[in-house]
C-alpha cells in the first residue's frame, strides 16, 4: 500500500512553496487519497462498510434549474514545446466544458475520471481492487448546449497539485446548472493522471511538484492557450485534435467578454497569474489558493476573492498573501472557513474520508486534510459562495453572501 502517496504533510509543503524566489502564499499540494466518485447511492459516505463492500461516493445534485451537459476536449498547442517532457513534443492539454443542456436524457452520463486514468490513479494510490468504485457524474455527454439561455459567460476552473480536472467537478455541475459554461483543464504532468483518447495516460514523471513558481507559468500559459481556443471554437472551429464531433448549439454560445476563472491551492496561483498574464480573465476566486510569481507583488486591478482556512498558510500568517492583499486594486474580498482546512474545497471533502480506511489513513490525518467542519456545510459553501462570486462580477447581480456575515454561513468570517 502505497500510504506515502496518499498523505503529503501541509507543513512541508508550505515550507517548499515559501522558500520559491517569487514568494507564494498556502500550502499546495493535496493529499493523494483524492480517488473517483462512484454512481449516486444511499449509503452513508464516509464509511467503508464491510470489509467485502465497495464504498462509493455520492455527489450532491446541482441545485439549478438546468440540464448538465459536458464534452472532453484534446488540445494541442503548436507553438509549444512540453516544458515538463520536451521529448514528448507539442504541450497537450485535456479540458473539459460542462453547460446547460436541453434534450440531454438519451446522452450518457460522463464518468468523474476516464476509466483508464481512474484505474491507474486508484492503482498507484493503493486502494485494494474493487474497494472504491468509479461512477458517473451529472453531466450527459454531448448533449446539446441549451441555446434559449442566449450568450453564457465562462469560467475556468484550475485544480490543485498532483490533482485532477475531475475534482471540482461538484462546483462546476452547480455552476453550468445556474447557466454558465466551465472549462476545467488539467495540467498535463503536474497532475496526477491525465487520460487522452485511446486511453493513452500521461502522468507526473517525478511523482511531485518540485518547482512551483515554473508551474505557476506553465499553468498561465496553459490557460492562455485554452482561451485563445475558446476563441476559436466560439468562432465555429473544432479544436480537438481528433476533430470529434462536437455538441450542437456551441459555436457563437461563449461571451468571451465575460470571462472568470477560480482554483483550488496550486489552482488559485494559476488563477492570479494567469489573470496578471492575460486580461480577458475579469474575475477571479482563489479557494486556499497559493500566490506564486510577480502577481505576488504588483497585485491586479480586476476582482478577487481569496477562500481562507484558520490554519498555516492563510491571511494571519503568510507575508506574501498579506502583500498580494495589499497590492489588489479592484473589488476585494477576503472570507475564512470556520473549521475548514486545505483540502475542504471540492471534492475532495467528500472522497478523502471514503478512501482513508482502504489505505490506512487515520481519524487524525483525515480530520488535518479535510478539517472539522461538517461536510454538509463545507458542501453549502462550494455551492454558495463562488457562485455568488461570479454572479456579482461576470452578471452584475448582488448577492448578500457578499456583504457581510449571514446567518445562513455563521462559520465565514470577513475581511476587506
């Protein structure tokens, strides 16, 4: 059992990220006990059950009023070669968009992760064969992008180290189901596995992140390159390199002037960098995100939200966030998760605890992963409040989430 893959120390790693040239702020590597969601069922999550019995997870249902439709997309770019394996030639990319649909029921419903990346992921993290099974999402594949709804604004979502596009994927389903349309990228070779078509799987050679302020770059560029392809795929190409068909109704659906994006740890310094990087991102949400490169430094002018935790790495603590802070010249908001910790934010709330008795995790690693806070409210608040977040500033709509403490989240405290 590979139980050293599965729990990476906070405290390490936010000594590695300090010690980067460009500063950083948060810790950012989550522990490896993220594995696949398994299809909806009524047993209680958190527990493994029987020792015979797989354990499965389930994943709330968006709370919108739309139909979740969503495609995988094999992006290619030409103009670079692969900083992480330049043997390996051109930087690939995997994304994924998800949207509302309409006629969406005689479309199949898309794994969390591919089965061949989850097979290799849930191999090299140690779970026993069977323990943990994959399931489905809420999103129908290929289905029609719903176009009564007119013009979506876009999100991009950039998840944590050694992580996957598949973990926020909570987050993003609330979010296509309130009208917007997400594009969730994985980092090819500092995520933890990545499927291409064909069922080819790319991995992260060294087994970590070593150079976090090159990945920070990488990730800018990444997105930089993603966005140039929305442009394109907006104007009616096909971006993926195998040219599969695409779903109906996509072209011209993509307001391109109303772009935001947000990130979990290493995602959240994706998230300030690419902004610093690139203006037509107008928003952006850090979720205990790290702060790497000269973004640290110049700040932005554009809305930000930084997603706190009371522990090592947040506001309190960490001079390069507070000088990042002190350096936003736009809109601003800064929240902390009463109870929450690193791994709080995404889907990693709900599959840590189920995959911790497979590998040997105890209450106490769990508890430091995933923090005290019930998981029903650490859910609540991916919901509630980037939602809220991406209303106000790519739809011009106030939300009193916003504004102040509510009885309806009395564990976030605010700072402005």
């Amino acid at each position: 059992m590979h139980r050293s893959r599965l729990m990476i120390g906070v405290t390490a790693v936010l000594a590695a990220v300090a010690t980067t040239t460009a500063g950083a702020a948060h810790a950012d590597a989550p522990p490896k006990t993220t594995g696949p969601a398994g299809p909806a069922t009524s047993k209680t999550t958190g527990s493994a059950g029987p020792a015979t019995s797989p354990v499965r997870l389930v994943l709330p249902a968006p709370t919108g009023p739309h139909r979740i439709g969503t495609v995988a997309l094999h992006l290619v770019d030409g103009s670079r070669r692969d900083p992480w394996v330049p043997t390996v030639g051109k930087r690939e990319l995997m994304v994924s968009l998800w949207y509302p649909a309409r006629k969406a029921d005689h479309h199949p419903l898309a794994p969390w992760m591919p089965a061949s990346a989850a097979e290799s992921y849930l191999r090299d993290i140690g779970v026993p064969p069977g323990r943990l099974l994959l399931g489905t999402t809420h999103g129908r594949q290929g289905a029609p992008l719903d176009g009564r709804l007119g013009r979506l604004p876009v999100v991009l979502y950039s998840p944590g180290a050694n992580a996957s596009r598949s973990y926020g994927t909570g987050v993003v389903e609330e979010l296509a189901s309130r009208g917007y349309l997400v594009v969730t990228i994985d980092h090819t070779y500092d995520a933890a596995v990545v499927e291409f078509p064909g069922g080819r799987v790319a991995k992260n050679p060294r087994g970590e992140i070593a150079d976090y302020a090159k990945a920070a770059r990488v990730r800018a560029e990444d997105v930089r390159f993603v966005l140039n392809e929305l442009t394109a795929l907006n104007a009616g190409r096909n971006p993926d390199a195998e040219a599969r068909p695409l779903p109906s109704g996509l072209r011209g659906a993509l307001d391109l002037k109303r772009i935001g994006m947000f990130g979990h740890s290493l995602g959240g310094a994706s998230t300030s960098s690419a902004m610093y990087a690139d203006r037509r991102i107008k928003a952006g949400l850090g979720l205990d995100g790290a702060v790497i490169g000269p973004v640290a430094g110049a700040g932005l002018d554009r809305p930000y939200m930084v997603v706190d935790t009371p522990g090592k790495g947040g506001m309190s603590t960490n001079p390069a966030l507070r000088t990042f802070w002190s350096k936003l010249r736009g809109w601003r908001l800064n929240v902390t998760v009463k109870g929450a910790a690193h791994n709080s934010f995404g889907d990693d709330v709900q599959l840590i605890p189920l995959a911790a008795p497979l590998v040997g995790l105890t209450t106490e690693e769990v508890t430091e992963s995933v923090g005290a806070i019930p998981t029903a409210r650490a859910l609540a608040f991916q919901r509630a409040y980037p939602r809220a977040f991406f209303d106000l500033h790519l739809r011009g709509k106030r939300s009193p989430l916003l504004d102040g403490p509510t009885p309806r989240f009395p564990e976030v405290t605010y700072t402005r």
